[in-house]
C-alpha cells in the first residue's frame, strides 16, 4: 500500500495522532532499567497499546544514532513491531547535494523501510528530488518549525513580500507532482498555522510541538476544522510515551492516546 | 588537540586539501571488489597515500548509512585509521530542535568521535547550539551550497536587501563566540565567494564542488589570496580518490593530491 493511502486510511477512522518513539533510557520506566533489551521491551510496551489508536509511528533518528550499532539494531527491531497497515517516519531531516540526497533514501527507504521521512529544504529541490523518486513514500519538508529559532531564518520576510517558509510552502506545492509530499510545521505557530493552512493545498502536515514544547492539541485541531482540512497528524512524543513511570505504563500509554483521539474527535464533530 | 589547532597546522604548512572519502562499492577499482573487505580496504589504501598531503578527511555519512549495520562499523573502523593530527568531518548535515540536535551531537562526537561536522541552518540557533557546547570540535553551517537548486531558497533576497545565504553568515559569525564555527561554501558558486570573503570574518570555510561539480581549484584559491584569507579548506572527492582504477591506485591517489598542494602554493605565493 501507498504510504499516503496508509495516513489517509487512518484519517477516515478520525485517527490523527502520530506517537513519537523518542526512545530515552534516562526516562523510561525504572523497572524496566536492568533489563539487557530495556528500550526494545520499552517500545514494543508502547507500540502494542497504541496499534489501535495511533495514526502513524515517528522515530526520532537521532535517538537511536547515539547508540551506534545498538541504536541501528534497536530502530530496525522496532520497525518490525510496527503493523505494515500504519504508517512510520523515519524523523531524519536530512537533505543534501543530489548523489548524496540518493544515498539517504536508499538507507532510510531501503534499509530501514521506512514510509516516510522529514527533509530540509535549505538546499532546494534537486536535494529533494531523489527522495521524491521513491513514489510510494511520503516526503514531509520542514516549512516552519516548532521551535524559538525558527525565527531566525524561517520567518525572515523576502524582498516578495513572504516568509521564507512561505515560499518554502509554495515551492513543496509545486514538487507535488506526484502527490507524495507533506510539510512539517510546529504546534506552537499557532496564528501562522491559521493564516496559512489554505495554501497547503493537498500536502499531508506533520505537526510536532504538542505537550512538552507548549502547542495545544485543541487549538490545532479547530485551527484544521474551521478550514475544513482533515490532512494532518499531530505528532506527542512524551506526552504519551513517558506519561507514567508505573509496571502498568502501558495501560497508562493507551487511555492517554485514547483520550487524545476522543478530544479530536468530539472537536472535528463540533466544527463540522 | 582543539579541532581548530589540527587544521590551523595544516594551513601554515600549505595544506588547504580536504579528502572526501565517498567511497560507494560501484566506483572502487574492481579488482578490490572481491574482497569481503573492500570498502575498507579501499578507504585504507586512500588515507595511507593521502596522509602526507591532506589537511583533512571527510566522511560523507550517507554513503555510509546506505549499507546499514555494516557502513557504520565501515565508518567507525575508516576513522581508526586517521591519524590524531589529521581533522575528521563527519559531512552529516544535522539540525533538529534543542534536545534531538544534542543526540545527534552524541552520536558524531561521542559516538563516533568526528573532530567538525556539517549542519542545516534553516531552524536557527537553538537547533545548532548543542552542538556548538562540544567547544573543541569544529561545525560548519551550511551558507550558499555548491547545487544548481542553492538559487531555491539560499539565494533569495530578503527584504533587509541581503540574500538568505548572507544572514546566515552574519549569524555564524555571531554564534563564533568559543570560535569553533565555520561554514559551507560552494567552490560552483565563484562570482559569490568572491563578493563575500570579506564578511567570512574567522570562520573557517569549507568548500565542496570542485572537480566533478565543475568548480576551479585555482578560481577558489586566487579568490581567498586576493584578501590574504588562508582560513578555507578545499574538499575533493570523486576527484582524487576515484582517479585510477587500476592495481597501483593508491600512487596516482598521492600524485594527484601532490599536484593539487603544488599549484595550490604556487598561486598562494604568486598572491602574496
């Protein structure tokens, strides 16, 4: 199955949530500690109370790369746990010169068989367009991100009047030939994501910064509503993962998802 | 030794050559091929003919990831064989929000203990900081990059009448406080490097794109001599390690090398 056919399957269901498995050994249930495959056990505890409620799987590479080899192992181990009718993200933000940008693809597509990865746009379109080849996947460029930062570059005005992120936006349009492009644009920019939601025009959109980084799960979801657009996930990585430190997180992990799915729901069905 | 110091030596004993070890099994002479330890094998013979003259090496990490479990053994057993004198680049192109950049920070520096790295400005500061605490290593920040698509966005202008690649100088230059920054600047993008030398301040610059992406060794270094700036760094890939495919490879990878420090002094005291 197509990876945008996965989400968008999910979405009919009014599921919209992403759980992001930014796997921690310094959080992770104490219990859980000693054990040799302690973060394994860990995500395989919330992969199976989340396969009902969860929309997509987004795996932070980073967390996983400061384990070397370990780290390598654990992600693909985790992959497997993952039902192949959900979709997974492989959080890369990567991007780079052509020959390189094919290279990337090729480890996250091919060798970890991911179904979609996050990319930056800073070097244009030719470092996009080799992971565009691979139709199938889904390919989430950064337009404007979560963080106190994205203000030095993202939301500079261009001399045309936009902001970079607009124009980053426009151009995402514009590679969307094939229908295989999102962007990714942050929780917290709450009045930017209601002024610009009607030019995503057909792009999936990856939202993190809900929870910890201070987004609100209800403002974005009628933020989506009043214009009418299902097309997004909304990514919670502690705010599911880490909600309780208990033997019985993972009952903890699945009524927390839970809760998340029905708050969306009762707002789509108030705004609709 | 501080990363800076390495390649501070390097540059006043002439060297200004940095050798990219993209090393991808279908460009390596053939008749390693067969051999269960070719790429290593190939990277070895390189950086044994190569020591002598290169003021750095850098791994281009893709290249390395496409194989998996296997390219990140490849990557950490190639950096064992650098000597400690030598700058190690791990060309990773990393930027995420605050505590992922200090994972990705980890995995480069502790994990696989690279002396500099490459990272996307797009999400500012708070997205390079973490890595910019490891005080002795070196981090280059993407500027203008050496790719046609560098004009999508880093070559627009803003409304303060500057391109975007400019802000993100002057932004590296403020973020030089522990001095360990630098920046990426395409060797392809000539007519720009030489209208911005002069606001590179003391970062160091790394330049990618000569050779195979068409840019002028002697264009790049007359550039830097003409305003007495001895700081920059020239990578050469395909350019150098891929130039012979026969058995004896590993003399004509030196002689080129040679000949690339030889004209490069030329036209360095031809300038001065």
């Amino acid at each position: 199955m197509k990876s945008k056919e996965k989400l968008m399957r999910k979405f009919d269901e009014g599921k919209h949530i992403c759980v992001g498995l930014d796997t921690d050994v310094n959080k992770i249930p104490p219990h859980l500690k000693d054990r040799d495959d302690a973060l394994l056990e860990f995500n395989r505890i919330v992969i199976e109370n989340t396969i009902d409620g969860a929309a997509a799987y987004k795996l932070n590479l980073a967390f996983y790369e400061q384990y070397g080899l370990e780290g390598l192992e654990l992600m693909k181990k985790t992959l497997a746990l993952i039902p192949d009718d959900i979709l997974t993200i492989g959080d890369a933000k990567r991007g780079d010169i052509g020959n390189t940008s094919s290279m990337y693809a090729k480890a996250i597509f091919d060798e970890l068989n991911f179904d979609a990865i996050t990319l930056h746009p800073y070097m244009g379109f030719d470092s996009v367009e080799p992971f565009l080849e691979y139709q199938d996947k889904l390919h989430f460029v950064l337009a404007l991100t979560s963080n106190k930062s994205a203000a030095d570059f993202e939301k500079l005005k261009l001399e045309s009047g936009k902001y970079l992120y607009q124009q980053v936006i426009e151009k995402v349009n514009d590679w969307n030939s094939k229908g295989n492009c999102g962007i990714v644009f942050g929780a917290t920019q709450l009045e930017e994501l209601k002024n610009n939601i009607e030019s995503f025009g057909d792009l999936v959109v990856l939202l993190p910064g809900i929870g910890a980084q201070g987004g609100s799960l209800e403002d974005v979801v009628t933020a989506f509503s009043d214009k009418n657009n299902l097309n997004y996930l909304i990514n919670v990585s502690r705010g599911i993962i880490y909600c309780d430190m208990t033997l019985n997180f993972g009952d903890k992990v699945k009524s927390v998802l839970e809760n998340y799915n029905t708050i969306i729901n009762k707002l789509i069905s108030t705004n609709s």
